[in-house]
C-alpha cells in the first residue's frame, strides 16, 4: 500500500518541461531520496506535490495519497499540508515569522492542529532537542542549527504520516548537519513516519533514505532500493554522480615543501558594536590572537563551525580586512591585513565563497579575470595575455570563454574561472574562503581534483577555510581547527581524523557521515 | 531551465514592455511641452472674449476657457512650465544630494551619521510646509517652488544614491577588483559608478514625477507659478470656478497630470527593479 503515489507526473511552467513523465511511490515507513544536481527538478516535484507551484505550471498526470486521489482543489491541499504531511522547506529561518517569538509559533502550530498546545510543547520541544528555554526569543536570536530545530518541530507538530523535507541540512556545519539528519531519521524509524526528502547532498539522503530517484534534467534517471542503486547503478549518470560524492585524495608529484612563506604574529580583530560614539558594549572579538606559519609548498585548512572566525582570518591574510593587532610578515615585508604592499599583492590571490558574486555580471569574465595583471604592468602585453589564457586552461576551460559574461556560466564552471582569476598573477600563495560550499556534489569532487592539480603545477601553498572534512582529506597537509576566533587544535589530517583532541573537533568528527556505496576498485 | 527562470523570463518580458510604455509616453509629453516653445496653435498668452468658453471644434481643438484662450496651447505651455519646474527641482537635489550620498558613503561612520541625522529632519518637513515657508518668505513665484522642491529631493537623491554606493561596494567583486590593486578611482570608474548611475536615474524620475505634483498642488492654491505664466497646476486653479459649466477646463490638466505622472511612475518603479537587483547582485545576467 503506498503512501504516496506519483504516476507519470509531468510538469512544465512558461511552455518548458521541468519535469517529465516521473512516477515513484513511497510506502507506510519508506524514506524515498530525490537525488539530482540543482536545476534537476526536484523542488519543483515537491512543489508540485503540495500543490505549491505558480498558477502557470501545467501539471498532468496523477497522484495519489493513501489511496484517494490527491485533492486538485486548494482547500483539500491545504486540509493535507501541515496536518497529514508535514513540511520542511524553507532554509536558513527564513520559515519562520520575524516578528512572533518562536514558542508562540510553535504553540500556534500545536493549536492548529492538535488542540492543546499547553501540554504538547514541552513534548515536541524535546522531540527536536530543543531546551524549552531556548524557544522564549525571536527567530533571529536562534542559531541556524536551532531554527533548523524549529522548523522541524513545525512540521512534526501534527504528527504527520509523510514528512516533505527539501534541502532540510543546508548551509548548516558539519555538527548540526548530523544532528538534524539523526533527528529526522529518529522520528522516522519511531513513529512510521514516510519520508519524501530532495538535497544535493549526497551523504545526507543516503543516511537518511531507503529509496532513491535519481534525476536529470527532470527525467527519471534511475529508481529503486537505495542498496540496489548504490551497489549496482546501472546508469552512467548515477555511476558518476556516485563517485563525485566520494571525493579521493589523488596522491599527484607535489613540489617539496620550503621554507617559511606567511608568518602571522598574534593577529587580532574587532569589531566595533552598534553606533560609534554612542555604544558601550564591547567590541566583538572575531580573530583572537591567531598565530601561524605557512611554508612554501604547503596546504594549510582551516576547519571550524560558522561564525568561528575563519573568513576574517583569510581575508587579513589576503589584504582585505585589517588587522586590531598582531602582525603579519610575507618576504620579509611586516603587514597588517589592508596595508599589504601592492608589490606584494601578486603573491597572494583569494578565492571568494560565492563565485556568483564575485564576478561583475556586467563584465565578460576576461575583463575580470584581467583584472589582477594590473599589478604587474611593467610585463608584456603579450606576456600578459598568454598568462590570462593559460590560467584559463589551467582550470579547464578553453580561451573562448573569455568573451562571455558570467550568466553564461554554471556556479561550477563560475568557481573555476575565479580560481582562474586567482592564478592569474602566478601567485605563491592561494588563499580560498570554503570554495565549495556553494557547488553540487559532483563539481566539489572536481574542484577539489583540481586545486591539488594546480598546486603541484604551480607551486602553490594554500590556505582553505572550510566547514567540510572533505576538504581536509583531499587538498591538507596540516589541519587547524578554529572556534571563537582562537586556533584550539593543529595537526595533520590523519591524526585530526584518528584521534581528535579538543571535544569540538571530536564532535565534528564524529559528525562525519558515512560514506556511500560500495568502494570502486581501480 | 528551472521553474524559478521560466517565471523571471516572462515577468522580465512584461517589465521591459511597461518601461517601454513609461519611457515613450513621457518623452511624448515632454516633446509636446518642447513644440510649445516654438508653436502652439494660438498665441498662449492671447486673449480672445469673443471666442471665450468654446466646446472643442474644428477651431480650437480643445476648445477655450473664460478668457477665449485655447486651451490646447495654454495646456501645452502648462506642460513645459511643469516639466521645467520638476527638472530643476531635480537638479537641484542632485547638485547638493549627490554629494552628500557620496559622502555619506565614503567619508565614514560619523559624515554619514551627519548626512542621516540631517535627512531624517528635512524628511520631517514635507515639500509642501517647506515650500510655503519660502513662498512666505520670498514670495509666491516659479523659483521659490523650485527650491522648495529641490530641498524635499535632495534628501531622498542623497539616500538613495548613499544607498547604492554602500550596497555595490559590499559586492565580493568589487573586493576582488580592490585585491586585485584597483585604486579607489578604479573602483568607482568600472563597478560602482555604473550602478549608482543607475539607481540615481532611477530616483531622479521618480522625484520628477513628484515634482510635477508638486507643483501642480503648490500653484493651484497660488503659491507656486505666477500668472501670466502658465502650467498645469495653474490650470486647474483658473477652471475651477467654472468647473460645473465647463469641467473640460478642468478635466484637461487633471488628465494630463494624471498621465505625465503615471508615466514617469512607471518608467521609474521598472529602473528601480533593475537597480534593486544589481544593488542584491542576483543578476547573472541571461541564464
């Protein structure tokens, strides 16, 4: 007996198919997994499923829930939403209303739906792991791991038989990532509950899934028990999409690692509260007291949770920001973050975490990418231009990308040309702010092949911000593990992952999922 | 091609024919406003009390008021005094609001605690007490009602155009322009300069339309532009006492105002959603 049945469901909106001819079922207690790159139909298959899309999409085909066919009207979708099935859309808080505290919310959802939210709250509370104290304040005042929390507590408040969850861990670090997916997974496996879940996230859905979809362009590309799927996939999509998600350490030539290149000295940051002059509180401290070295050759990564500090620190080292105190010293030359002498700056290049915006849409990505060469205008312009070209296919892409702007490109191929625009002015040092936090499973595995390429091409050290273990296995020869805006661990990436010190480190680590499928043999 | 594109093509579609509709009607008006300087079908200023109080004919097209003026002149003159007294009002606010936003923008926290601080009490005036304050003091003439719109412009010229710096210059782009060993010059010259022009064309026509209202009320009650001059505020005032014989006299200002200001609207609120999202830097351009 299905739960849900979706028959031949096709969907298309402004005269374009985003959805074609997908059928899948989802039985009492079954957890079905939408797998896909961004853009390959499946919020749109969930919206569609609430009855949630804009008035112009054209829907054919059908589907059932509980064996009665789905309600075409509003009021019978609306009589489903929020009480039979339970629903978990929207990211980052953004589900939540500003202006109301969250335990009214939460009572407000409990009155809707079961009658006495007095007696349920503390029970629901509980259910999410939320501390009924934490809920007296406003969304804003949550963490992301808690609003995350809220929103669960939400969708479970009517004890729903099916649980619609798109996107439920992004953007949150690797600690509450686990934590949510293990609260999900328990309201699952306790109650019955039917699970509909779509992400990118490889790991996450296959943690949280018995049944997989896997989707491309809309299509259908492969269905079945997750075992099947992830043992044998059939489809050469699903192969590939399978070892992106498992992301090798390729063990290239690297350059011999030399001496010091980047000495940080006691660097500190502050920041001032509220308006000058007129506040007293003090000052927020984002980088406290951080000291490092980086040797010539050497890849450093920087673990910790959001808000630790880690962009602060990059963008000192960068030259984007100043430092309060402390100092910093590369060849030889004492800088304090902004004041990075200009004959200096070709040696440190930065890599933003959303290639989208750094990029001037209004520019052609070589105008941007050229951008850079003005440090060093006392080289050719033939020189220069081969440079620009050379960065180019260094990343992979041919020259004649050069004349088009960057809406032309996938955030993927967009990531690659700002590490194209980094490399421009063959710097020694490469400095990346989490550079795939913002890439499908499969383009991270790729850009992570593709920075230890260029590093032992070029020489590079680097230093990488991440939220991800991934990164460290893959590109780190030595771990540092930031929380609070203080270094509280360094080691290499084996011991980090091995024998983890400082309880936050073994809580990361331990939040680690696990990975999929079976281990290809080469 | 995701749903979320799908939708954005066809409103965007819609959008570019409204600023079209905007943008040409206006420049209709304000053509019909320039003709007046060279042409109109009648002297605007000659009096004709034989031929006064005409319906529209062959003659005079929009017939003639009490006076026997035609008023298909008298309105095109209207028009052009209007446009004219916006205009400078606009320019007004951008010569002093301009910089100031600039500074506010760029001069660090406590010019820009200054230029808010001053915002927020010449926002507390409104145009209009503001323009009867000068018109008090100076007079009642075109000029004291430029001014007293330009002030109520430059504050919201200043904000906006502090607005659209501050927004662009948070752009990871243009850090990366800044790392990249752009000087401030630099900076302004290729990122941000082509946005906040934008934006402050934007805010400019919007602050043009309401400068046409602006005047419009301001000389209907006799403060603003001074007989023999004409404009569409003074207009409506000179038919109103005939307004039940006669309500074409007032109908044609009225009209007029209503669709020099609902064109300018429109061409102002789709520049302002283009600039709103350059300003976010969700445009990626054609995806």
């Amino acid at each position: 007996m299905a739960l849900l049945k979706v028959d031949n469901l096709t969907i298309s909106i402004g005269g374009s198919k985003v959805a074609e001819d997908v059928s899948f079922a989802i039985g009492k207690g079954q957890r079905l997994a939408l797998i896909g790159e961004s853009g390959s139909g499946k919020s749109v298959l969930i919206g569609a499923i609430l009855g949630l899309l804009p008035e112009k999409a054209v829907v054919t085909g059908t589907m059932s829930f509980d064996d009665q066919p789905m309600p075409a009207d509003d009021a019978g979708r609306t009589a489903l939403r929020g009480r039979r099935i339970g629903v978990m859309l929207d990211q980052r808080g953004r589900g939540l209303a500003p202006l109301r505290t969250v335990a009214a919310q939460l009572r407000d959802r409990l009155a809707a739906t079961t009658g006495d939210p007095a007696a349920q709250l503390p029970e629901l509370l509980r259910d999410v792991g939320l501390d009924p104290a934490a809920v007296e304040c406003y969304p804003d005042a949550l963490s992301p791991g808690q609003q995350r929390r809220v929103l669960l507590a939400l969708a479970l408040a009517s004890k729903p038989d099916l649980l619609i969850a798109d996107d439920p861990v992004a953007g949150l670090d690797v600690i509450d990532q686990r934590q949510i997916l293990d609260l999900i997974l328990k309201h699952c496996t306790e109650r019955g509950m039917s699970l509909l879940v779509a992400s990118h996230d490889l790991k996450a859905l296959a943690m949280l899934s018995t049944k997989v979809v896997i989707l491309r362009g809309g299509k259908v590309v492969e269905a079945g028990e997750k075992q099947d799927v992830f043992g044998h996939p059939k489809h050469e999509f699903t192969r590939a999409v399978l070892s992106a998600g498992r992301h090798r350490a390729r063990t290239l030539m690297r350059t011999p690692i030399g001496g010091a290149l980047l000495d940080v000295r006691n660097v500190s940051r502050h920041y001032a509260v509220g308006v000058p002059l007129l506040d007293r509180r003090p000052p927020l401290v984002a980088v406290d007291a951080v000291s490092l070295s980086i040797r010539l050759g050497e890849s450093i990564a920087l673990i910790g949770p959001s808000g630790a500090g880690k962009s602060t620190l990059l963008r000192i080292v960068a030259g984007l920001e100043r430092a309060t105190s402390g100092e910093l010293e590369l060849e030889q030359m004492v800088y304090h973050g902004s004041d990075l002498p200009r004959a200096l700056r070709h040696l440190i290049a930065f890599v933003f975490p959303d290639p989208v915006r750094s990029f001037n849409p209004r520019h052609t990505v070589g105008e941007s990418i050229a951008e850079p060469l003005q440090l060093e205008m006392q080289k050719s312009v033939d020189e220069l231009g081969a440079r620009i070209v050379e960065a180019v296919n260094a990343v992979g892409l041919p020259a004649d990308v050069l004349t088009r702007l960057p809406g032309d490109f996938s955030v993927a191929h967009l990531q690659r040309l700002a590490i194209a625009r980094a490399l421009v002015t063959r710097p020694r040092l490469m400095v990346l702010d989490d550079p795939i936090a913002r890439l499908d499973v499969a383009a991270r595995g790729d850009v992570l092949v593709l920075l230890n390429r260029l590093r032992a091409d070029f020489g590079l050290s680097f230093l990488i911000a991440a939220h991800d273990l991934d990164v460290v296995r893959v590109v780190a020869d030595r771990v540092l593990v930031m929380h609070k805006g203080r270094i509280i661990e360094a080691a290499t990436p084996a011991q980090l992952l091995e024998k983890p010190q400082q309880p936050l480190t073994q809580q990361m680590v331990a939040a680690q999922l696990p990975d999929v499928g079976i281990v290809p043999v080469f | 091609m995701t749903e979320a594109s799908g939708l954005r093509r066809s409103t965007a579609d819609a959008n570019l024919m409204l600023l079209r509709v905007g943008v040409v009607a206006s420049l209709l008006f304000l053509l019909l406003g320039f003709v007046s300087i060279l042409w109109t079908p009648y002297p605007a200023g000659s009096l004709d009390v034989a031929a006064a109080m005409q319906d529209p004919s062959g003659v005079h097209w929009l017939g003639t008021d009490q006076l026997g003026r035609d008023v298909l002149s008298l309105m095109m003159k209207g028009i052009l005094t209007s446009f004219v007294v916006a205009a400078v009002a606009v320019a007004i606010g951008a010569l002093i609001g301009l910089p100031l936003g600039l500074g506010a923008a760029l001069l660090g926290p406590y010019v820009d605690l200054a230029v808010n601080g001053v915002s927020t009490y010449l926002m507390a005036l409104p145009a209009f007490v503001m323009a009867v304050l000068l018109a008090a003091l100076f007079g009642p003439s075109a000029a004291t009602l430029m001014v007293g719109i330009g002030i109520a412009n430059i504050v919201s010229l200043a904000l906006a155009t502090r607005h659209a710096v501050v927004k662009t210059s948070k752009h990871d782009y243009v850090a990366a322009a800044r790392l990249a060993g752009a000087s401030g010059l630099d900076l302004v010259r290729h990122h941000t300069m082509p946005i906040v022009a934008r934006a402050i064309v934007a805010q400019g026509v919007a602050q043009l339309a309401f400068g046409i209202i602006a005047e419009a009320t301001l000389s209907y009650v006799g403060l603003g532009v001074q007989p023999p001059a004409t404009s569409l505020g003074l207009l409506l005032r000179d038919a109103q006492p005939f307004s039940l014989a006669k309500p074409l006299l007032l109908a044609v200002p009225g009209v007029v105002i209503l669709l020099i200001v609902i064109a300018l609207n429109l061409t102002s609120a789709q520049l302002r959603d283009a600039v709103a999202a350059d300003l976010a830097g969700d445009d990626s351009g054609p995806a």
